[in-house]
C-alpha cells in the first residue's frame, strides 16, 4: 500500500526528553499543520458562530466537519456540487471528517447494527438510512476531507467484556473494508485513518491497536473515551494504548477534552485533538483562561472593564470588556456567541501553539507546572 | 443659541434639479457623515448579529442606539465607566440615539404620559421607572451620545384630531424643557433634534414644523410614521411636512423603511434614515438585492451556486453561495444570522451611496428609473 499515491506525509520534528510529548508536521492536499494540533469542530460545514476568518483569526489549521450530519444536511448531492466540503464552506485549509459512527449511536435514532452496516433513522426528518464501510469513505471521499475515519462501532459505556470484545472484531472488519474501499476507488489522494476501540480493557486496546496496525492506515485514531468514564480511566487507557500505535504516524484522541486534557495527553504522545467543548461552553457562557474558568453571566462581571485574560490577544480580549460581553451574553445577543467562540477556540489553539513551542525547546514539565499554577488562580461556578 | 460649542455642522453640497433630493455632509465629535444616510439600528450596543468591524465593512458610517434598552440594560452606570456608549461597545464612529419615546409606548407595559414625563414598567424584570424631558437628554447625554433626541409623546394609530392635536401640544412642550436642559447642563458639544409629531393630520404636521423650528435645533426629525398607515398617506405626511423643516438642517425620517421607502423619502428632501427592517429581515432569511428580495429558505435556492446579488461586494456575496446560505438557515446556524445581515445592511448602506452619487452628478431620476426597473427581476414570496 504504501507509495500508492498517499498525499499524507508526517514527519516527527522534535521529541521532548521529559515526557512522551512529540512535535510534528502534517502534510495535506490543503496544507501543512503543525503537531500536536487541536481541530475545532465544525459540524454541519461551520464552526458554530465563527466564520471561516475568524476561524484562521484564531488560529485553527484544520477543522472537523461531521459526516453523519453533512450526509442528512445538506446532503452530499449539494456538496458535489461544489466540489466538496471546502469550496462549499469556503475552507481553504485542511478538514478532517468523521465516519459518523459516533453520531448513529448518540443522535440517531432506532439504530441497528448487523456485519452489512448501521441502519438508522434520521433525527431531523425520521427518515431511514443504511450506511456501510464503503459508504463512510465514499461519503467522506465525496466531501474531498483530507483525512477520512473508518466507520467504527461506538460502544455504550459501561460495557462487559464480551460486548466490547465482540465490537471490536466488527470494528476491525469495518476498518479492512474501508481500507479495501479508499485503495481501490479514491485513489489515496485523501488519507483514511483507522480508529482504535476496546472499551474500557486495556487488552482489548492491545489487541485493536494491534490488528489496525497490520492494516497500515496514515494515521491512527483512538475512539470511545471520555463517554462517561472517570477521568483517570480514561487517562490510564490513553496512557496504555497510545505507544502501541505505530510510532511514525499521527495519532489523534478523539472528542476530548479539556484544556487539562490536551496537555496531559500530549504529554503522553497525541498528536491530534476535537471536541466540542470550547464552542459549546463559549455559548453557554463559560470561558477558558490563562488563571481559571470564568462564567461570564456571573453578577462580578457585571461592572468589569478588564478583558476577559489579559494575556490573552484574541480579537475578543483586544477589543471588549468582561462588562460588554456579560452584557451580550444575559441579553442573549447573537454576538455574545461570537465573541465567546473567538475567546475559547483561540484560547485551545493557542495552549496547542505553546506546549508545540515546549517540545522544540524541551521545556515540557516546565511548561505544564506553570500551566497548573496559573489555572488555579480564577474559577467560577 | 447659535455658537454655544455646538460641534454638529451641517452643510448642504449638492442639491437635485428632478426632485428635492439633498447631498449634505454632517459633521460631528466621532466623525463626518455624507447624507443621505441610513443609520443600522445598535439597540442594545450590538447592530443584532454584527461586529463593529462587520458594520464598517457594510459601509456604515453612523449607528443609531435604543435609549430605552440601554437604560434598562446594562444600565447608565455600566455605561458610565467607559465614559459612554462608544467605548463600551467599541465603535468609534457617530451614534444617534433616540429618546425612549418610541419604546414607552410600543415595548413597556402600563405607561403612563402626564405633563412631567412618562412612567413605565420595564419590560424585562417589570421594575418600574420615571422618565422626564429632562432625563432623556441626561441620559442621552451620559451615553455620549453624538446626536441625541427629544422626548415626543408616540401617538396610537389611528388617532383623532383631537388626541393628535393634545399629544402634538405636550411633545412641543416637552421639546423646550429638552432644549433647555440640553444648553444650561450639556455643554452642547452633542447636538439635540427636535421630533415633529401631528399623527396623520397635515395641519398639525404644519404646526409642529412650525412650533419646533422656532426652537432652532441643531436638527429635525419626522416621527410617528410608518405605524400602521397606508404606504401612500406616509408619503404623502413626508411630502407635506418636509418643505416645513428649516433647510439647512438635517432632516430625519425615523423608523423608515423599505430600499423604496428610502428612494422616494431621499428625492423628497429627507437626509437621515433608521429602520430594523435590513436586519430583522435577515434574521428571518428575507434578503434584499438589486433585482428584488430573495427568501433564502425557499428551496429554489437549494442547489444554487451563485451568490445572492452578483453585482453586490458585501463580505457575503464575495464569499457564500444561496445553496451555503439556504443551508446555514434552514439548520438555524448562528452564522447565518451574522452573514444575511452583513447582507443587507450593505445593501442598505450601498443604495444610500448610490443615491449620494446621483444626487451629486444629479442625475436623480435616471437612478430611480433604474433602481425600479431592476428590483422587478426577482420577488419571492
């Protein structure tokens, strides 16, 4: 497989000698980006309340577009139309799609899963659908993401050990056929990623990294955390699971986390981080800083001319008050969601932007006390 | 009264031979404004779903703000501590505000007009609240206001002569204690207009014209329009009672309206425009453009690659196509709140330029031949 025309080049640049961390490039169709990299995630072709300015204002380099969702809205007959997701969106930089696997066990609905596929029903409309391996590629392919998931199985946690062994093999299967689908009609221009599964066993774990890595894939990903397990299982299983991933390719956590999280999973060897989190929480009012979590509906901000951090340069903090932006917010003013937004995926960009200056200057533990002490400073309920 | 530090110059640089239409250059302490102007309603310190830099780049050069909201929320106080309403919204660009009058009667719950002002229960938390002449222009005043307005007494419609003629009676009265708080406590270095009220009855339009102009404002409004008459009877008030206006002052039809309404008001004389209709309307998906209004649900637009407008330079128009647009809406996507009013309020602010240059090059009447012909292209429901 290799050589087969793949675009994806990944090149480790730099390794910290203190911990795990590692700092590389990845090279796309739609660019280069920097390692480790945190991808806001644009779900249905737009980064809830950002534009795609403000989005390279806040110094994202790819974003994540959702397969499922895109697939029911607008639906892929539009966006073929445009050539593709990017065009459509007016993206000029590298997207990464899911397979939508998440999404038929979390939001769609009378889900039902046999060797074939997913079938499911539509949380818009009701109306039914059947997705196989080879339509997650083909879909994705069609949306031209440049780095496509294989269609996993998403477990419910908690789950026995039988289940989480059974899915797996399922997982494994659907990922050789998506592999078999991506070689033989895309042409490899795009990369396609496998996804790591187990549950909460570690051997499981073993055993999935394992066989996905006979496969081969660019990049590997690993699925199914942070889904109601305790934060420190979670960290124990990325832990164990990450160094069995092969070592010159990317290796992306899906769907996590805190800020605390990218650092002590980068600290651990990740490469590529989504989640929702600094989108949502910017629309609920809650927002990251430098010293803590400020939540900006609280009465304390009400008289406040400071700027929310004021270590902070994003477009938000240079140019409004906590006072201006509690005000948007407790009159539900559609800027407050914009500028909320701008704050926590710049903030998230920017955390990426220092721990990759960390590595190259192998000053990583120095860097994660600092960022421990000065987050304690200012946390608000 | 002439002389007293009044910043706001006004200054007439061309005039129509077709019609009445004027070209003026108004000058204030935030800046200069080219008249015809429409004014972006900033109700609440935020132009609904727009950045600052947003409304410049529509071509904005003035916004108006909602006495009456901002009193309410965040509060004079909060405003206070950036020395006005500038700094804590971050525009630095002229601001009228109206006087309150408006919302006591539309939005506040059990108002009631006595001949010392105006009592009113908040609509918001139902807080009760006295307003004065007096207060209108000190609270005019402490948000820094560049033009502030009169308290007027909003008429019901439809009203009898007599109700119009009380009302029209308090509103003069009320006018002289507005002046005379404004030049004994302001320093008058933010102008005052007087309103003229006189519901649907010409006469009374004649006298209020009268009354107010021997008060010598810096400026005039129009009030009292577009509340629930025939189309044909406002024109018909406007055409009346503008001749009645001192001529080398702005005049300012407020609340008004339609890009028709804006055409036929500009070639009767009128200098000054405010209306939510650009961007109440883009939020509701109605877009205006060159050859008619579009409603971006409708599913025509679907599948359409092309932009809104194809002779339109807004940031929208550049960037998105009616298919990305359509999309945005129909999944209630906040950016597509923020890009339809990029829209419009552009289309607004491009057509007020429009008008300018025709008005310089007086060839008046040939733009509006071709403003009609053209907007008969393309209305949808």
């Amino acid at each position: 497989m290799k050589g087969q025309g793949i675009i994806l080049k990944f090149e480790l640049i730099g390794k910290s000698t203190e911990c795990r961390a590692r700092r590389g490039v990845l090279e796309t169709l739609h660019g280069v980006i920097q390692t480790p990299v945190f991808m806001p995630v644009g779900t249905l072709g737009t980064v809830k309340a950002l534009s795609v300015e403000d989005i390279k204002t806040c110094g994202a380099q790819i974003i994540l577009g959702n397969t499922y969702h895109l697939y029911l809205r607008p639906g892929c007959e539009v966006i073929d139309l445009f050539g593709g997701l990017h065009r459509f969106m007016n993206w000029d930089r590298p997207i990464l799609t899911d397979s939508g696997g998440f999404q038929f066990f979390s939001l769609a609905q009378l889900t039902k899963t046999t060797e074939e596929g997913v079938s499911f029903q539509s949380h818009i409309d009701g109306s039914r659908h059947m997705f196989t391996p080879e339509m997650a590629v083909t879909v994705q392919e069609s949306l031209d993401s440049d780095i496509l998931m294989c269609l996993d199985e998403c477990l419910a946690y908690p789950s026995t050990f039988e289940a989480a062994e059974k899915s797996l093999a399922l997982t494994t299967r659907w990922a050789a056929r998506c592999r078999t689908e991506w070689l033989e009609k895309t042409g490899c221009k795009n990369a396609l990623f496998g996804i790591v599964q187990g549950g909460m066993y570690k051997e499981l774990r073993t055993r999935s990294a394992e066989e996905l890595g006979t496969l081969d894939f660019p990049g590997y990903a690993i699925g199914g955390l942070s889904v109601g397990e305790p934060k420190d299982l979670m960290y124990d299983l990325a832990d164990h699971t990450l160094p069995y991933l092969p070592a010159d390719k990317p290796r992306y956590i899906m769907g996590v986390g805190t800020p605390e999280d990218l650092v002590e999973l980068t600290a651990m060897g990740a490469d590529m981080f989504d989640c929702v989190m600094p989108s949502r929480n910017a629309r609920n009012g809650k927002l990251f800083t430098t010293f803590g979590d400020i939540n900006i509906a609280n009465a304390c901000h009400r008289t406040d001319t400071r700027p929310l951090d004021e270590t902070c340069t994003c477009e938000t903090c240079r140019n409004y008050s906590r006072a201006y932006l509690r005000h948007l917010y407790k009159a539900s003013e559609l800027l407050a969601y914009r500028l909320n937004t701008i704050h926590n995926i710049h903030y998230y960009c920017t955390l990426m932007e220092t721990m990759r200056k960390a590595i190259e200057e192998d000053r990583f533990e120095t860097f994660r006390r600092e960022f421990y002490d000065k987050r304690q400073g200012e946390t608000e309920p």
